[in-house]
C-alpha cells in the first residue's frame, strides 16, 4: 500500500481512527495502517487490538470453510444478506485472537470436518460438492437427534451457530435486519397503545399518575417541603 | 491523561484519598466551605463528555469483540477501567475462602459504571441487632442521615414513587418512567403472589434538576458513562462543579501508598506512587480524608504503621478489615412465549430497571434473618456479543401458529427467522440482599506479597454463613413462582445445596463495606459515629468502610449521604480549630 493511499484510508472512516503500526512486513513502505475503531479505548486496550489485529489466525483453508459455515448457518433471504455479506468470518477471525480459549475447538473442529468428509467422500470439506457437505451438516446440525458417535461435531457446529448468529446480528446489517430503533435520543412513553391492547395490559392510574410527563422533561425540577414534586 | 496542577501546594488543609462517591462528595462538601483540598486518584482522568472517552451510543459492530466481556467484566462498552482483576495489582486468598475485589483506576471510580440504584436504608436497617439479636446496631439512626439523604436528592437526582413503606423511606424524587412491556408482565405475576413491584429509584434525571446537567434521552446505556451527564457519577456530579470552587487539586494516576503521621501520631498527609514515573511523592495536609474504598481504604491503613500506631493506623481496636460485607446475589431466567414475534418499538428506557421489588416479608416467620430486594431485567435492547447463542436449546421454545416447536440447532433461512422471533422474549431477576457481618470475614495484608508498586496487598478470608445461604434458597423459590406467574417457561435449573443455592462469591455484587466501621466504642470500632478515628482525631473515612450493616439496599446512597454529613463535621473541626 503506498503512503497516499495509506492517509486516504486513515482519513476516510468516521468512526475508525488510523493507527500506524511498523512491523517491516512490505519491502516498499514499512508502514501497514490497521484500521482500529476509536470507542472510548485505554492505551492498553488499544495497543492489544493493534497488536491481534496485525496477526492472522485462520490460513486460507479454514478461512475459506469458515466462510462456507458461516453462509450455510446464516445465509442471504428476502429481508438481509448473508452472514459473510454482513463480514462475520472477519469477526470469528478476530474472535479466535481476542479469546484463545476459541482456537482449539475452532481449529479441532474444522479438523473433525474434514475427517469426516475425509471418511466419507475421500475429499476435505471445501473440496466436497455442495449436497456432499451438507449431508455432514444435517447430522451435526440437530443436537437433539444427533447420533451419538457426531457428538463433537455437534459440539463445533454448536460453536460455529453461536459465533456466526451473534456476528451476524451484531453487525449493522444484522441490527437493521432485526428493526432494532434505539441507541438515539428518544422519549420513552411507554409501551405503545396498540402493543398493551394485543398483551391485554394497560398502565393503572397511579402509575400514570406518578410517572414521568414528556413535557415535564426539561423543567428545573422544585419539590414542597415534604418531597412532594411540585407539577404543573 | 492527568489533570495539569497550576501551583501545587506545600500542604493542603486536607487530602482525600479517592474520588468516587464518598471521595468525591467529601471535595465537594470542603471545598464549598473554603478549604483547600487535594483529591487522590490511583486511575487516570476521565469525562464522559469527552470524544476521546465516550462509550455511549456506540454500535455493536464499532467494537471488534461486539461489545464481549472479555477485558471489560460488564462488556466492551463498559465505562468501567479495571475489573476484579487488574494487571500488577493482585490480591490472595486465605484458607481456600473466596473473596472477589472489583476496582476501577479512574476519575470518578466505580461511580461511572454503576446501576445507579439509589435506595436509602431505612430506620430498621440501622438498628438490625435490636431486631434479630445478629450483629450490631449502628451508633446513628435514621433520623441522623435522613437530613442528608435529602440534600443528596435534590444536590443529585433520583427519580421514584412515593410509597410510604416504613422501611422504604421516600426522598425528594423526580418521576419515573413507565415500566416496559416485560415489567408490566411481572407486576402482573407478581401481584398473583402478594409481592409488590414498585417504580425503582435510579439517580438518573428524568428531569433536569439544574442548568450544569442534561436530562435523560432514554439510550439504556448508563453504565456507559452519560455524556450530557444525565446520571449520577461522582467525576460529573462532584469533582467537576468541586473544581469549580478553585481550591480542588486533583492528582491522577497517584497511588497511594500510606497515611504519614507526626510525631504524636497525628495524620500529616500521604505518601503516593506517582505512576506517570513510578517516583515516590507526598502530600501534606491538615487532615486526612480515606475514600478509597472500603478495601482500599483499610488496605491504607494497615499499611500506615509508625511508633504510634505499629498495628496500622487507627488500629487499636484490631478491628480495621473486619467485618467484611458484600451483598448476596443470585440470578434467575425465564422464557415469556407471549414475548416471542414481538411488535418492535423503541423499548431502551433509562439504563436499567424501571421498577423493582423491596423487602416484603417479616425475617421472624422464615429460616433467614434479613431480607432481600429483586431486580428484574428483559426487553428489546441492544443487541450485543451473546445475541442470537443458545439455538441449539432454545428454539424449541418457539412454535408455529399451529403450535409446533421449532426443532432445536439447525441452519439457514429458518434459524435465522425464528432468532428474529426470540428477540426480547427473555426474562430474569437478581436477588440482592443483606449478609450478617461476621468478625471472620476480613481483609488483612499479606506478608508474602507486593503489587507492581512495591505496596503489600491485601488477603481476604470470608465465607458466607448458612443465614445467606438459606436467604438464597428463598430467593430461587420466589423467583420460580414470581416467572411462573407471569407465564415464563423457566429456564436451566434450580441451583441446589452444593452451591450454596447459587450464592455469588462474596464481591461479585461490588458493595462491600464494613472494614472500618463505626461505633461508640473504640474497642470495638474504627471510627466514632463521625466517622473520625478514634486514635487519630484528624484521619476520617468517608467510603463503604464506616458501614456497621449493609441492608438489602444499594450501598452508593448511604456512602453520599454520610460523606456529606462527615464532610460537614469536618468544616466545624476546622471552624473550632480542631483540626
């Protein structure tokens, strides 16, 4: 990557701050920029992602059957992308740096799937066509009626489930996926109307009595002597 | 990251360890009477208002880990700087006993990340040995902190209801917010059973109290740190308009090491590890003020020895460590199927609970002998790291309009649909209650080790006595019954004898006190009713340590309450020249 376009990538991400970090890597600048999100961070949390992020866990392989798990787990439907299109094989990836305890039984079990597919197909997972894999994913998939002989596949599958659903909708296409509307300013009323009257709930008078008033909000607040609000 | 000091002072009139809530209330107090204070922080600056520190209104994905506990204990947006383990600064165990200690290195301390639950103890909570014959009473009564309970209202902010339950005793509140969804549910089960749900008492401003601070926007995220300074934490609420006094120096990153005393054994100031060059620094004083916490705290003093006091300061009585309390805590979840297939809405709120459950029942007719409060959480927050596990046991909870269950596990379009579903569909309540101090649950300092700046750390020895573990039993029978009224599926299993009916380790709920109570004996106490030492008329503690009991109430309010009225008896010391 050449300086300019360095700067530029530092530059462009609002919510990203450029960190420099040498490490000597290119013959033609030793400068590589890792992007690190700026969010409020110690100078020992910061110099911990810089240094994890710089690293690579995953080899091309895995990386590649990670992916192919994380699409089959969480693929694209009518109302959201897949789970790599929503970068979640870039979250595991740095998942399996930040919590070590991640990398054996991640590792392990690629490894276990490609025992397997070795067992049954004479191939590795990636190598296997599609409706191959998938019968390996069927009986790892369903913990309930799992034989009892898949139980480490489970066990990974289960693993694989969790990381690539909590990446999924943890990233912002995910939340938007979910109709998620907080994290902004807003004036909490209550539940809506609508919402009480499916639930068959209602607020009782004294809680809307003594509840907050959203134009009540903003004026200085004055009690009576015995802590009575005064509310006009 | 460290406040510039114009002209730092040869001596001080006084110096305060500490700048969370007794801390910083203390500065605030001193400084309005004219007194020039020092203020001690072993952590760094911090302001929430600050781009370079802002953890509010942040996104899930703006966190690499999404948001995941693993550095910060209360997740990655977390205001809190340090945890129950900080790097360089250990502590032991003895005899196998458990004891965790939650510190947070920061302007402010724990203040910054906290509930926010902001109970008062009430009259019986300071006279439990005239109740149950356990422990001791304190030298004060309700009616002695009432006065100051009221000026942290109004100084502060908290919102409530009114209610007028004899030991509930009401403030000077501002309005709660309407419960959510999930909280209607509750009181609806709740009420099935005769156990009360009332509004919860946050020192969050729903409305605005003064023109300094903003009032809540409603993003859930107080343990973030408020950037409009919308909640309670002492660097916003304290240090800030204290500094605006012009005789507030604040020293970051100092450790402090020790209390020196003169030669007839008066506190003269302390001694500090600067951290920025790890040198060896001090600050002299009139008087001495202890906010460290109440580990902390006690840790300072034991550390303190000199001819006058060779067991550590104010420690004659033998008493400084003991009676280590934290609350009891266990948990609980349920499933609400009529939760699942949620109308979405914006559901965030203020950070934290919207109503709460206080003591209900009468110690004399059960097998334990103090009481508890429930916390109740749930809703359609934020997602965050965590969001979306589980499938593999939870999705059968969710059935089709014909009222077929969903397989558990699986993949694709299907899984992903029926995690849409879940959303906002779980439920669950903390007990948090009040132990029995007990003389052998302490804090010592262990010979054997130092921290990465040279001072002896301390060593803990607590265990819980069968009055909490049987406080914990009842509190998973009411939850059961509480989540099975209000129609929730329950979920894992009821925690048994073996352990200890799922009692958290003593320090997991983070409001230890006790280490250097109060009383009208110096034989027996720490501090007289002041809290002042006993052997050292100018060295007070204004921390969780002078407490005698902890109630079944949040610690923060009280810890406000007795800085101010300790900080007021200081003025008169230094008026009648005392001090």
């Amino acid at each position: 990557m050449d300086r300019r376009e360095n700067l530029k990538w530092l530059i462009s991400g609002s919510l990203a701050t450029g960190f420099l970090i040498t490490t000597g890597c290119k013959e033609t600048s030793p400068e590589v920029a890792v992007s690190l999100p700026a969010y409020g961070r110690t100078p020992e949390e910061t110099l911990h992602d810089s240094k994890i992020m710089a690293e690579q866990f995953f080899t091309e392989k895995e990386r590649k059957t990670i992916e192919i798990l994380c699409d089959i787990i969480i693929p694209a439907d009518e109302k959201s992308g897949s789970a790599t299109d929503a970068g979640v094989p870039d979250f595991i990836e740095f998942m399996m740096k930040d919590y070590p305890q991640f990398q054996l039984p991640v590792r392990g079990g690629l490894m276990w799937l490609n025992n397997e597919c070795s067992k049954r197909f004479g191939k590795e997972f990636i190598d296997c066509s599609e409706s191959d894999r998938m019968l390996v994913i069927e009986d790892i998939a369903w913990p309930d009626n799992a034989s009892p002989e898949m139980s480490q596949g489970v066990k990974f599958f289960n693993l694989m489930r969790n990381l690539t659903a909590t990446g999924f909708f943890t990233s912002e296409m995910g939340i938007k996926d979910l109709g998620y509307v907080g994290n902004r300013p807003n004036e909490w009323d209550g539940v809506p109307e609508e919402v009480l009257k499916k639930h068959g709930l209602s607020y009782d008078a004294r809680t809307l009595e003594v509840c907050l008033k959203m134009e009540e909000r903003n004026k200085i607040a004055a009690w009576d002597e015995y802590g009575n609000l005064i509310r006009t | 990251m460290s406040f510039e000091i114009k002209n730092p002072k040869d001596k001080y009139d006084v110096v305060i360890v500490g700048s969370g809530a007794g801390g910083g209330m203390t500065a605030l107090i001193l400084a309005e009477a004219g007194l020039s204070v020092a203020v001690m922080e072993a952590g760094g600056d911090f302001d929430p208002a600050k781009e370079e520190y802002r953890t509010q209104m942040r996104w899930p994905w703006e966190s690499p880990r999404r948001g995941a506990a693993i550095h910060r204990p209360f997740g990655d947006f977390d205001a809190a700087w340090g945890g129950w383990e900080i790097d360089g600064e250990p502590y032991t165990r003895k005899n196998g006993t458990s004891f965790d200690w939650f510190r947070s290195r920061m302007l402010g301390g724990r203040t910054n990340h906290w509930g926010r639950i902001s109970l008062r103890f009430g009259p019986k909570d300071f006279k439990r040995k005239d109740q149950d014959g356990l422990g001791d009473n304190w030298p004060i009564s309700y009616e002695d902190v009432k006065p100051y309970y009221d000026k942290v209202d109004k100084l502060i902010g908290v919102f409530g209801s009114k209610e007028g339950m004899e030991n509930e005793p009401d403030g000077f509140f501002l309005p709660p917010p309407k419960p959510r969804l999930h909280e209607l549910y509750v009181k609806k089960g709740a009420a099935k059973l005769n156990i009360p749900v009332i509004p919860s008492r946050l020192s969050i401003l729903t409305r605005k109290i003064n023109n300094d601070r903003g009032v809540c926007f409603f993003c859930a995220q107080c343990n973030r740190a408020c950037q409009v300074y919308a909640d309670f934490s002492s660097s916003t609420c304290l240090i800030k308009p204290a500094m605006k006094q012009g005789t507030v120096d604040v020293y970051t990153n100092a450790m402090v090491r020790e209390v020196l005393t003169d030669n007839e054994g008066k506190a003269a100031g302390v001694a500090y590890i600067d951290k920025k060059d790890l040198s060896d620094k001090r600050i002299m004083a009139r008087a001495v003020v202890l906010a460290a916490s109440a580990c902390e705290s006690a840790r300072i003093l034991l550390n303190s020895r000199s001819k006058y006091h060779p067991d550590g300061l104010a420690n004659s009585s033998g008493m400084v460590g003991r009676y280590l309390h934290d609350s009891t805590g266990t948990d609980r979840m349920g499933f609400m199927p009529a939760l699942t297939d949620r109308d979405i809405y914006n559901e965030d709120g203020v950070g934290g609970l919207h109503v709460y459950t206080p003591w209900w029942l009468d110690n004399k007719k059960l097998d334990f002998p103090r009481g508890y409060h429930i916390e109740y959480w749930g809703g359609m927050g934020m997602p965050s790291y965590g969001f979306g596990f589980n499938m593999d046991t939870m999705r059968k909870y969710l059935t089709d309009n014909l009222g077929n269950p969903s397989p558990n596990g699986g993949y694709g379009k299907a899984l992903k649909n029926d995690i849409r579903r879940i959303r906002g569909a779980m439920v669950g309540m903390s007990g948090r209650g009040e132990s029995v101090p007990q003389y052998d649950n302490y804090c010592e300092i262990d010979p054997n080790t130092v921290d990465k700046y040279g001072i002896p750390v301390l060593r803990f020895h607590y265990k819980w006595t069968d009055y909490e573990v049987r406080q914990a039993r009842h509190m998973h029978d009411t939850f059961e019954e509480i989540l099975t009224g209000m129609g929730a599926v329950l979920l894992g299993t009821k925690p048994t004898a073996e352990t200890q009916y799922g009692l958290l380790a003593p320090g997991r709920i983070i409001h230890e006190v006790g280490t250097t109570r109060m009383g009208d004996d110096p034989k027996k106490s720490v501090l007289n009713r002041y809290a002042q030492a006993h052997d050292c008329s100018n060295l007070f503690v204004t921390d969780g340590g002078p407490f005698v009991s902890q109630a079944d109430k949040n610690p923060t309010w009280t810890i406000l309450a007795l800085a101010w009225r300790t900080s007021d008896y200081i003025v008169e010391q230094f008026k009648q020249k005392n001090i």
